[in-house]
C-alpha cells in the first residue's frame, strides 16, 4: 500500500468513526459550541492547497480537530493532523484559540538520478504543529475561520512549514 493510500485511509476511517452517545444524566453546562464544525478552506504559506477540518467540542473550552489536506509543494502531498484546540474567551462573534496537534505529512527530497536529472522523492513523516486562529460566527449555522499553523515533521530531510488558511465554516452554534 502507498503512502498516499495509508493517509487517505487513516483520514477516511477517523472522519467516519461514530462519535459516543451524551448520556442524558441532567442538564449540561452552558457551553459556546454544541456541534460538530465542518470548515473546507483554502491555505497559503510552504505550499498552496485545500483542505477541510472537522471539529467536535468538548468540555471546558476545549475541542478536537481533525484536518486533511492537500498541497502542492515539491510534490503533491497529502497530510492529517490531528489536534487539540482551546478556546480564548469569545468577544462578540469572534472566538479566539490556541492549538497543538500531531500528524502524519507527505513531503519530497531532492534526489539525482543517473542521467544526471533531480527528481523528488516522496517521504512520509510523523509531525507536530501548533498555532492559533479566530472563528468569526456569521450566522446561526455558519462562520468564517482563519487559522495559522507552524508544523515540524520529524525525519533526516523534514521540513519546517507554515501555513494561513482561511475558511467557511458550517456547523449549528448556540450563543
């Protein structure tokens, strides 16, 4: 199986993963965000791409992403992240945020061949990032987000990448 495959399907089996039942116990804390968040965008930085990013909320300020994208770089690369956000306390519409994650990321190495030609050689690699962004919530059931993100995958030749995005979120928020 390719690099490219395992990524794709890792992504696949997480976003399709059934999500664990609230128990009904008594009422719940006042909390900012009650659904999942599903924002497609756009990213500009070590290389342009697209992408999505799921969010499910969780107690305390907290919420879990998990983002699949597309760049192209040096090669056409596929990455997931997954990530752990906190929300700053909310102004208005705009929410604030810090966030830290893990990943695995495609990435290509310079290699000469015996013609003398360079190509690049497509590598897999474990990686971290960290980084912050606003969701500004524009409606009842949608938003926008802007995210910027550094990343550092662990290898011999791993990059150091950023990235800003910018996105369209859709996902029912309560106020």
């Amino acid at each position: 199986m390719t690099n490219r495959s395992v990524l794709v399907a890792v992504a696949c089996a997480v976003l399709l993963a059934p999500t664990s039942a609230r128990a009904q116990d008594g009422p719940e804390p006042a909390k900012s965000s009650t659904a999942v968040e599903v924002t497609p965008f756009v990213a500009l930085g070590s290389g342009t791409g697209v992408g999505a990013a799921v969010r499910w909320p969780l107690p305390a300020h907290f919420s879990v992403e998990l983002e699949t994208s597309y760049r192209r770089a040096e090669i056409a690369g596929l990455s997931t992240n997954l990530s752990l956000l906190f929300d700053l306390p909310r102004m208005g519409p705009v929410t604030p945020y810090v966030a830290g994650g893990v990943g695995l990321d495609q990435y290509g190495t310079p290699e000469v061949l015996t013609d003398g030609r360079v190509v690049a050689r497509k590598r897999t690699a474990f990686s971290v990032n960290a980084g912050g962004g606003v969701r500004v919530q524009a409606g009842e059931n949608w938003g926008m987000r802007t995210d910027a993100r550094w990343s550092k995958d662990i290898g011999r030749f791993a990059p150091e990448r950023f990235r800003l995005y910018n996105g369209v979120t859709f996902g029912r928020t309560e106020r």
